[in-house]
C-alpha cells in the first residue's frame, strides 16, 4: 500500500502572489512556456519560481503540486493574478 502523501504544513499566505499564480495555472495543466507567456515573464523564470514553491511545499514535482494545491483549495484565492 503506498504511503499517503504527506504535505508541508506551510499554510498558503507563505507563497508569493507569483507563486500562487504560476500554482493555480499549473493546476490546470499549463506548461511551463504557457504559463510565461500568459504571466509575461520567461520560462526560466517561471522554472525559478517552481522551484522555490517546490521547495515551500515540500513537493518533489509538478503532480505533487497540484495535489498541495487540491488540498489546501487554492482556488478560493481568485482574487491573484
């Protein structure tokens, strides 16, 4: 039986606006070049800020974050860009 995932306990308000961003479209599938090209930024710095949110949250990639984001219902903050 696998392990049941066990997420950072870092509350939402610890994440950036940028990184709440690039987390809500990467919860819609986005890659990472779309979602650049819809913030206005590079991919590089799209890869940047993954990697900084992988970090707060404890996940190891972009399936686990989408799971940190589901769990923590990140689309209550409708209000970010």
């Amino acid at each position: 039986m696998p392990k049941e995932q066990q997420f950072a306990q870092e509350p939402v308000s610890s994440l950036s606006p940028r990184e709440l961003a690039i987390l809500r479209r990467l919860t819609t599938g986005a890659t990472s070049k779309d979602i650049a090209r819809n913030l206005g930024i590079t991919e590089a710095a799209v890869q940047i800020h993954l990697k900084t949110l992988f970090q707060k949250i404890g996940a190891r990639d972009r399936t686990e974050a989408e799971l940190w984001a589901l769990h923590y219902d990140i689309r209550l903050f409708n209000h970010l860009p």
